[in-house]
C-alpha cells in the first residue's frame, strides 16, 4: 500500500503509546513494594503483640511495717579479768583438750601469735565468741599466760593467745 502524505501508517500509531506507558512502570513498582512492606509491618505487629506475655506489674512502693517496742535490758557488768603475772598463780583453768571462748576484746579481738610472747608475730586474730580448742601450754611470756589455740571451725586459725582474753567454756 501506498503511503499517503499526512496519513499515519498503522503500524507507527501502537508504539506512541507504549512509550508513554513505559514510564509508569517504575511509578507502579515503587507503589506496590511500598504497599507490601506496609502490609507486611502491618501483619508482623498484630502476630507480635498476641505473642508478648504480659507480666503483672510489680509494686513500686513496699510498705513496711512501723518499728514495735522493744524490750530494754538491764546492763551487765563483767568483772575485769586480771592480768596474770606470776606463772605459778595462773593458767591452771585450762588443760590441753579444753575448749576456750575468746571474750573481753570489746570487739578488738585476741592476737594470735606465732610465740607466747607479744614479741611473737600476730598470725591470726580471734573474735568475740569464737570457740577454740587448747592445744598445748601454759607458756609464759611478757607479764601474762599465754595458751595455744586452734579455732574447732577453721583449723588454719590457730596461735598463742594471752589468757586473760579466754574464758573456759562452759558444757551444757
């Protein structure tokens, strides 16, 4: 067929407008996958939030019960306990086996030494109350008797301690 000036041939007419078309196409795409991470946000928080475990609040405020009278005691006195200076006049309250009370340090504690003397290293300190076995003495050293200890609880706690801070403890 003959071409006819000012006529359009049929095959040139589709392609116009493909062309035009053609750049939507990214528009859509962009569209959609917006629309899909949406959707996909959407659908995640609803299956998430039926799984949270919701806990029991905590309270943030603990009452605490208001102080009751307490009973007030008598204070005791303990009689001093003498410092022994002869050898022969002391030290006869204990014998090896006898367990003894560390008592009267006012909370110092006795120290523990490596001889029965205060010239002898402190190796260990016992405290109020603490039970320890007599193992060996008298001694006699600086003015005082002196007795080998061993704590019954932790034996690597043991030493020469001055007798005036031990007290022979009594059985039930």
């Amino acid at each position: 067929m003959p071409k006819v000036p000012g006529e359009m041939s049929r095959s040139a007419a589709p392609l116009q407008p493909l062309r035009d078309v053609g750049c939507l196409w990214p528009v859509v795409g962009a569209a959609a996958g917006l629309t899909s991470a949406v959707l996909l946000i959407m659908i995640s928080a609803a299956v998430r939030g039926a799984r949270v475990q919701q806990l029991a609040a905590t309270p943030a405020l603990v009452r605490v019960p208001a102080p009751t009278a307490t009973a007030t005691l008598e204070p005791t006195s303990v009689p001093p306990t003498p410092t022994v200076t002869d050898p022969a006049g002391g030290g006869e309250e204990f014998r090896v086996g006898d367990l003894a009370e560390v008592f009267g340090t006012q909370g110092d504690g006795v120290r523990l030494r490596s001889a029965p003397s205060l010239d002898g290293t402190v190796v260990g300190l016992g405290q109020d109350g603490q039970v320890f076995q007599v193992t060996d003495g008298p001694g006699q050293g600086s003015g005082r008797v002196w007795w080998y200890v061993v704590n019954i609880q932790d034996s690597s706690l043991q030493g020469w301690a001055a007798a005036e801070f031990l007290r022979p403890l009594q059985s039930p």
